[in-house]
C-alpha cells in the first residue's frame, strides 16, 4: 500500500533584506533559483521514498504571492507539474500552509512542508524524514538542527522527557530559550486530517501578529498527539538566506559540496575554492579544470578534456581530451580532441568537429569547424561553415552581415585561405581551393582554384626623402642608402 503524499513549499514571502525587485525564492544559486532547488529535493525525495514509484505525487503546491507572476513564470519554466497556490497577503507560515490545504481539498496521508529559502536540504534528508514519520505513526515530525549561531531562528524548547514541545520563534523567546541552539529548519512532515484541525486553532497573538505554523507543534503536543523530530546530521543543510551575504555564504557551501562529489568522482580540480559548478552540468572521469573556471547550465565535460584556468562555459559540451583555455562559451559544442584557446569567444551555435582547433582572439558564432580544421588566430568566424582539415589564415573576418540579413559562408574541406581574407557572404570557396594572403573574397572560388584579390603592390622610389625630408624616417633612408652605395663599391673594389 503507497501513502498519499503532498508536498506544500512556502514561497509568497518578499524577503525584505534582499533588496531585490526579484522575489528572493527566484535569486539563482549555481544553476538552479532558490525555489528550484527545494522543488528539487523535493521531487528527487519523492522519487526516492520506499514503496512508492518514481513520479508518483509529482504534484506540489507552490504557496506565491510577493512577485507571484514571476514565480508562476518560473514554476512553468522549471516545474510545469507544480501548483500555483495564492496567498494574497503574507499572514504568516501557517496562514500559507492554511491557504495550501484549502486549494487541495482531496489532500490526505502524509502532508511534507518545506520552507522556500532553505536550498541546501538535501533531497536524502526529506525521504528520512518522511520515512521516520510514517514508520513512527506520528502526526507531526519536524527537522531540527543544532547550530552555533542560531540568530533569528525558530528555537526547539524539549520536554523534561527530551520530547518537542514547541517551537519559539526568537523575537517571541525569552533569554533562556535563546540560548536553545537546536534550531528549527522549517522543514516538517505532518498527516494532513491533524495538520488542518491545528492550523484552525492558530492565533496571531506573537510579536507579529501572524499565523504561525511552528505553532502547530505545540497545539499537537497539548492535545497529547505524537510529535517527534529529526536532528539533521549536518547542520548546513539548514542554511536559510535572507539577504545577499547569507547567499554568498550558501553559494560557497554549495560549490565546496558539488565540488567533492566531482573530485570523488574522479575529476581533477586545481583550485576547488575557484571552481563554480552549477549543480546541473556533468564531468567525466580524469577531466581537469584549472582554477578560475566556471561551468554552468547545461554543461557537460567529457573524459580527460581540460578545462581553464580563467574559462566560462554556459551550456557547452565538451568532448573527451578537448583542451579549452581562457575562453568564454556558451551554446557551443566542443568535439572530442579539440584546441579552443587562449582567449576565444564561442557563441551559440559553433560546433567544433574533432581535433579542431578555435586559437586566439577568435570568434564564432553558428559556425561548424570541421574535422582538423583549424582557425588558429585573431579572427571572427560568424555564420559559415568550414570542411575538414582547412586552415583559415590570420586575422580572417566571414562578413556575414549586409546590414540588414546574415548570410552564411562556406569553405570546403583540405582549402588553405590566405591571412586576412574578408570572405563576404554569401560565398563559396571549394575544396582544396587556395585564396591569397589580404584578399577581399566576393566571388566563388572552384576547387582547387587560388582565389585573388587584391590591387598589384608600386613601389615609388625615394619618396620619403623628398617627402618627409628631416624626420626619423628619411634619415634612416638616407642611411641605408649610404651603406649600399659603400658595399657596392667595395664589392667592385674586390
Ligand atoms: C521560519 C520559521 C522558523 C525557522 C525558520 C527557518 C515560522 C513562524 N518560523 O522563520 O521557526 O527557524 O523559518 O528558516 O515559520 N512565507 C509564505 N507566506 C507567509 C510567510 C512566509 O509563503 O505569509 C514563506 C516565505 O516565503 C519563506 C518561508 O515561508 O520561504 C519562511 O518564511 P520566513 O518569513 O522566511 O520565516 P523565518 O522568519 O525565516
Ligand atoms: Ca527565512
């Protein structure tokens, strides 16, 4: 037999200290919002609980209100499955799970609260507090954790027996429950039937005037139902943030934490405290990333590729043994055995073929490199394709845009284009074509063809001394017209 199972997060709060126009459940903490990673304990929670198939429940209530659009937006975007619950005004924690429970009338079994701003919970922690819930049979077990600073938290006041008794939130507490350290997370389990009889009996009467939800604890144990809690095994799980400083510090929890996963896992990292993964990309086996590197998205590393030192990637792959160095990408796809670097710029839509090569101060966008191909320095490679093993010369710019359309460029394979070529699409060069050196390419070029353009060079004799007579120039003209003349008449002296 499965339990029913709901899961309600609490996400209408403003978070005031932020001092954002974006509601503070959606500020991004390496790759997914605040939101998005309670969701995701959450869901992966679900997944993972005894007894019950993957997906089941996929069905939780999102209490919105500050910046409701946006989060709705979000919720779309991140969890279509999610329901979007009002609370108009933020009448407190319990009034929120009140609202919840009101739009969910066929909620029953076991209800699962999560605080939104809690985003290092681990999603294990969840399934073992569900888990302990229903194997205890209690009506309400709540998460606890025993910190060193427990400023600004919900304290646990323990019975005589150890049992919870309630919670205290600290601007109600006096001064011996403030030096309580075992604080509350804000995450809970509770069967729902005792969870709305104790949400009606809430009063506002606290230094708020809001409705509670750790209140609930205390209306529980008064009326003798079983209450129990669970001591969190590592107390950073219950990090909130409520300004930007707090963020800061959970960002850097969070990359130390992805980082150990990864370097258990057997990635190399040079200077983990300079490494920021986002919890979304993967890394192979033997993968180095040098410091300074940040990945993100939708990134993917592949076996033995080297990654940075000082290097973006924003949704890249990366093939196996590819060495990127200094660069920024984003939408690019890096083939196995591939050169990108020192500094090169990747932009959406440039593949890299095998053992290609992007070199440095190079560009590229919608761009397909071929096999081999190599692009090795000072060039902008924008809407163009390139054949395999072709080398592009210096300081090559694909014009691709006549100010009003872009049009694409493309080179056929084994070709060899002379250093600063303007190839001004749309243009075609074949294979194993050459173009020379500062050629302005408009017109096709065959296979096998040089391509030139370019005005026949003149040299004017002697125009610097009669020119620019008295500068540096002409005096060094002068010079080296002298010495000639010398060695000219001692070649005939000889
Ligand atoms: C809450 C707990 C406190 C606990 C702490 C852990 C209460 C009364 N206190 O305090 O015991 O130690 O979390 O971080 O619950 N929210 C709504 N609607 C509201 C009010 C809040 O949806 O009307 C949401 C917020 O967006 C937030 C969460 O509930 O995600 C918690 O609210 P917050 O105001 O941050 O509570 P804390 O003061 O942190
Ligand atoms: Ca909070």
């Amino acid at each position: 037999m499965t339990n029913h199972r709901t899961v309600v997060i609490l996400a209408a709060g403003e978070g005031k200290r932020m001092k954002s126009s974006l509601p503070k459940v959606l500020h991004p903490l390496l790759g997914r919002t605040l939101l998005g990673h309670v969701l995701d304990a959450a869901e992966q929670a679900a997944g993972q609980a005894a007894g019950q198939a993957a997906g089941a429940d996929q069905h939780p209530l999102v209490v919105v209100g500050h910046g409701a659009d946006q989060v709705r937006a979000h919720l779309a975007e991140i969890a279509p499955a999610a329901q979007a619950v009002v609370q108009a005004e933020q009448r407190g924690t319990g009034h929120a799970v009140r609202v919840a429970l009101e739009a969910a009338p066929e909620a029953t079994g076991t209800v699962v609260v999560l605080n939104g701003d809690i985003p290092l919970l681990r999603a294990h922690t969840v399934r073992t507090l569900v888990e302990s819930h229903e194997a205890a049979g209690a009506v309400a077990t709540l998460l606890t954790a025993e910190v060193a600073d427990p400023t600004g938290l919900g304290r646990i006041v323990r019975a005589a027996d150890g049992g919870v008794e309630r919670i205290v939130e600290e601007r109600d507490a006096g001064p011996a429950e403030r030096a309580i350290r075992e604080i509350n997370v804000g995450a809970y389990v509770f069967e729902a039937a005792a969870l709305r009889a104790a949400l009606g009996k809430l009063s506002t009467d606290n230094d708020q005037g809001e409705e509670y939800l750790t209140d609930v604890i205390a209306l529980l144990v008064a009326e003798g139902q079983r209450v129990a809690a669970l001591r969190a095994g590592d107390p950073t799980e219950a990090l909130g943030c409520n300004d930007r400083a707090e963020l800061a510090a959970l960002r850097a929890l969070l990359r130390d934490r992805v980082n150990l996963e990864w370097m258990r896992a057997g990635v190399t990292m040079l200077d983990p405290a300079t490494t920021w993964v986002d919890v979304t990309v993967t890394l192979g086996r033997d993968a180095v990333i040098e410091p300074n590197t940040q990945l993100r998205g939708a990134t993917a590393v592949g076996e033995g590729a080297v990654v940075g030192p000082d290097t973006t990637l924003i949704d890249v792959r990366v093939g196996e043994r590819a060495t990127v160095v200094r660069t920024h990408a984003t939408g690019a796809e890096i083939g196995p055995h591939a050169q990108v670097g020192p500094f090169a710029y990747l932009r959406a839509g440039s593949v890299l073929r095998r053992e290609a090569k992007v070199g440095t101060f190079v560009e590229t966008k919608a761009a397909e490199i071929g096999e081999g191909a190599k692009v090795p320095h000072l060039s902008y490679v924008g809407d163009a394709t390139i054949g395999e093993h072709t080398n592009i010369g210096a300081a090559t710019v694909f014009v691709n845009y006549d100010g009003v359309r872009k049009h694409r460029t493309t080179i056929g394979s084994h070709a060899r284009t002379g250093a600063d070529n303007m190839f001004v699409a749309p243009v075609e060069v074949g294979d194993g074509a050459y173009t020379a050196a500062g050629s302005v390419i408009v017109k096709d070029v065959p296979p096998g063809a040089l391509g030139v353009s370019r005005g026949q060079q003149r040299n004017i004799e002697g125009w610097v001394e009669r020119k620019r007579p008295g500068t540096a120039a002409a005096e060094a003209a002068r010079r080296a017209a002298d010495q000639a003349a010398e060695q000219a008449a001692d070649d005939d002296g000889e």
